[in-house]
C-alpha cells in the first residue's frame, strides 16, 4: 500500500502544520479587538516565508472565528492601471460577501385571465453595488466610500463585528503620476476617510518588503496606520515542529531519523516553503513510488540540488550575463544575506578581474533586477535579495563555472 504525502509544499497552499507564528497570530487577534479600527495589517517578508500561508489560513480563520466576515483578492499588476480598476477590484470582492443579505423586497405583477403576484427578494449584488457607485457623484474616492458604507450598513444587522479586506501580492499596487493615475494613494484615503467615521472594515495586506515604504511614499499617515509584521526564517526548535509534525500527525509509517531532521533544517534555512519542498521530496524518493520500493539512497543533498532546479533556475535563467556578474560579486560581499550598498558592490568589483562596475552603473543594474523580483531597496537606502537563500544558490554556480 502506498501511503499519501502528508506534505504539500506549493505557492499558498496551507501546510499539515503551521509552525512558529503564534506571535503574529495573536497580534491579529488584538487587532481584530479593536473598538474602533485604528490599526490596519501589513504583513511583510520575503518569498517563501509563509505570508499567503498565514495570510488564507490562520488569519482569515481566526477573523471569522471573531466574527469577522472576510473577502479579498491577490492584486495583480493591471490593477496599477488606474483607479476605476481599483474600485471594480474592491466592489467585485465586496459582493461576494453582500449578495446574500437582503435589502428590499419585490413584487411581481403576473400577466394573464388569472394573474399572480410574485415577491422577490433584492440582494445587495454586485449589480446593486455597481449602481450606486456609478450614480454617486464625485470622485472615485467618494464612489468608493459611499459603497463601503453601504455595505456596513447592510452586513451590521447580521450582528457581524466588522469586515476584512484581505489583499496579497500588495507591492504590486503603485501609483503612477505620468498617467495621473494614484490607486495606492486612493486606497489609503479611503480606508482612513470611513475608519474615521467608526465603520469596522480593517484592510490587510500582504507583499514583499517593499510594501510598506511604498505605502508611506503615497501617504506619511500609513506610518500611523499600520501594524507591520515581518515574517522572518524559522528558530530551530519551529524548524523541526515543520518537519516532524506532519509526519508524525498522518501517522505515517517512516519518520525521519534525527540527522536527517537537521540536515533538513539547516538545508532549508528555516524557510517553509524550502521545508515543504524537501520533506515532500524526500517522503515520495521513500514511499511514493508506484512500486513501493523506497530509495534511501536518494539524501537531503541530492533534493537541495533539485530545489536548485526547481526554485531558483528560472529566475537565474531570466537574468543576462553582465547581471549574474553583478549578483555573483554581491553574493560574495560577507553582508549578502543581510544588507548591502552600491557602494560596497562596487567597490568588490575593482578587486576583482574584469570590468569593474561603478556606482552609477550598479545603482542602474539594480533597479533592472528589482523589476525582476530579485532585488529590494528598502527605506534605509540599502538593498536586500528578495528571494530567500539566492546568495547560496549563486555561490553554488560560480563554483560549478570554477571547476
């Protein structure tokens, strides 16, 4: 008998067993306890941290514990835009959660010898919802917050606590002064204009680092507005929790021994995505072949090279040989899983052989790879790699090129 993967490693997609964000989850919670909403939620981290995890799972579960209702989306870069993009995004989400609550009821004259009356209920749909923000007069920004009032005022008598607009992939949302066009800053005007009037519809959102000082960019009062929760690696002990849990959990008939729950841990960097993927991998390499026959010959090492493959080989393939240059010197700095400066990469450079790069130059190649997810600046003027464990999977390819 082949016995079923207890592990799914994939983007979002919830594992057996959430470890080590009981912190975050209980600031939510506090959140969620808020008289009058104050306090929003971004929360931040790099790829492969668990922030869509945390975000579809434990957060939205605990809100509807609470009795929250909650609807959102993942913003993809056409809601950049422009504003009325926005504003279909947020009433096309809010209907979801309205067009079961009633607002009026119909009646239908029936035609014939013997006519019939019919009573209908009218719900507060996305047709309805549409209308009143296209017959509502003013800006987008006053369409938008006559519908978001609307919409308390019909899911109130339900004896809901509040709403939760939940959006992920946030960083995308930006505003963009050459078209006039300010989506970002518009969700923020929003959001602060009916909190201030007590409404209880609190705004999520989830992205990469370069979230929040985007938001404080469009409007200095998000600084004030948000709650900022940065997901970060896992501690040892949350590691092994990962690992051993969803094994032991689904009573499966193998674990893993001790050395290979700490070889897993280190060769994950504590990341839950890298924890999924390798546990997943090295469950079917024992038990999920067809014929049943394990393969202990296949180690934690070999599944890291296939994680190499998988992972991180199709965003290095994106990459031109001047910009692997580039992340190769960076990778070597002794700040690479931290911080660095233009300055320091350059100056790597000119000890290197080959062209060197100057400021200017790495300032320009910088920006190309943060529009290719690689890299982030973040407030303090300095970059970041945005994919967990890149400086590792660099080093490793320069050695392959050495030898």
């Amino acid at each position: 008998m082949i016995f079923p993967n207890p592990v799914r490693p994939g983007a979002g997609h919830p594992p057996p067993y959430l470890a080590g964000r009981t912190t975050e989850i209980k600031e939510f919670e506090r959140l969620l306890g808020q008289p009058v909403i104050l306090t929003n939620l971004v929360l931040t981290g790099l790829r492969g941290v668990g922030k869509t995890v945390l975000l579809e799972g434990a957060l939205k579960s605990l809100a509807r514990q609470h009795g929250w209702l909650w609807t959102g989306n993942e913003l993809s870069e056409a809601i950049n835009i422009s504003e009325e993009k926005l504003a279909q995004r947020l009433i096309t989400d809010l209907s979801v959660l309205t067009s079961q609550f009633e607002v009026d009821r119909q009646v239908i004259e029936g035609i014939g010898f013997q006519p019939q009356r019919e009573e209908r209920s009218v719900t507060f749909d996305h047709a309805l919802m549409e209308s009143l923000y296209r017959t509502t007069p003013g800006l987008v920004s006053d369409k938008i917050k006559a519908v978001l009032e609307a919409t308390w005022q019909v899911v109130r008598q339900s004896g809901v606590q509040g709403i939760v607009l939940a959006y992920d992939e946030a960083q995308n949302l930006a505003d963009r002064s050459d078209r006039d066009q300010y989506p970002l800053s518009l969700l923020l005007d929003v959001f602060q204009s009916i909190q201030k009037k007590g409404i209880p519809i609190m705004l999520v959102l989830t992205g990469l680092p370069t979230l929040f000082p985007k938001l404080v960019e469009a409007r200095t009062f998000a600084e004030r507005m948000f709650k900022v929760i940065t997901l970060d690696k896992l501690d040892q002990h949350d590691r092994r929790d990962a690992i051993v849990r969803p094994i032991s959990d689904s009573q499966c008939p193998v674990s893993f021994t001790p050395p290979a729950v700490d070889e897993i841990a280190n060769r994950s960097g504590g990341y839950p995505y890298f924890i999924q993927f390798i546990c997943y991998e090295m469950f079917e390499a024992y038990l999920g072949h067809s014929d049943g026959v394990p393969r202990p010959d296949v180690t934690v090492a070999h599944i890291a090279r296939k994680l190499d493959s998988d992972f991180f080989s199709g965003r290095w393939n994106k990459v031109t040989d001047r910009q692997r240059e580039l992340l190769a010197i960076i990778a070597s700095l002794e700040a690479a899983d931290d911080e660095f400066t233009v300055q320091e990469i350059s100056e790597a450079s000119r000890k290197l052989e080959g062209k060197p790069f100057s400021p200017s130059h790495v300032n320009q190649m910088l920006g190309a790879l943060a529009e290719q997810g690689l890299i982030f600046k973040n407030r303090h003027g300095k970059y970041s790699f945005a994919v967990p464990m890149l400086a590792d999977f660099i080093r490793r390819q320069s050695n392959e090129t050495i030898r």
